[in-house]
C-alpha cells in the first residue's frame, strides 16, 4: 500500500529550497496572480500560504528527479492527471538569456 507523506528538507537540501524558492517567485512574481490577488482582495496572509504551498511541492518534485526517482514521479502523475479541464494546451514559457549564435 502507498502511503503519501512529507518530509523536510535537510542541510544538503538548502540548493533545493533555493531552487524552490526562485521557481515559486518566478511563477507568481507576475503575470496573472498579481491581478488575481488584487481582484479578490486575497490577504497577505494567503498569498504567503499558497506561495509556501508551491514552494513544498516543487522542492518534492525537484527531489524525485534528482534521486532519479521515476516511480514516485510516475505515481503524482498518474494521480493528479485529471482531466478536469483546468489546463489545456501546455505553451512552454522559459525566460532567460538566449545564445543567438548558438542557433545559428
């Protein structure tokens, strides 16, 4: 029987909660939640827990894949694809510094 449960990260995993941390402001740094939480009045309060929600299930995806756990993964994947039709088509969005004569 699978059992889901937390843990907490260690001092071998401060890269991990840096990670984590940068992914959850790069998220929700801009864009839609910023009008969303202006919008619903959403409470300093909230928006902390929702941002340390997303930063907790980043850093356990982050170290799955770099214990190279697949079935654990496979298993999150199996559980939350819901076809609830909350999202659609997936458009990668990568920001960053492109090599324009790399694609050459």
């Amino acid at each position: 029987m699978k059992v889901w449960t937390k843990i907490h990260l260690n001092n071998q995993n401060k890269k991990i909660a840096l990670i984590s941390k940068s992914f959850t402001n790069y998220l929700y740094g801009q864009g839609p939640i910023t009008d969303i939480v202006k919008k619903y009045r959403i409470s300093e309060k909230d928006y902390q827990e929702l941002s340390q929600y997303t930063a907790d299930r980043i850093s356990g995806i982050l170290m799955l894949y770099l214990a190279k756990d697949i079935n654990r993964i496979n298993d999150i994947v199996n559980k939350y694809n819901l076809n609830n039709g909350v999202v659609n088509e997936i458009s990668p969005e990568i920001e960053g510094y492109i090599d324009k004569e790399a694609q050459n």
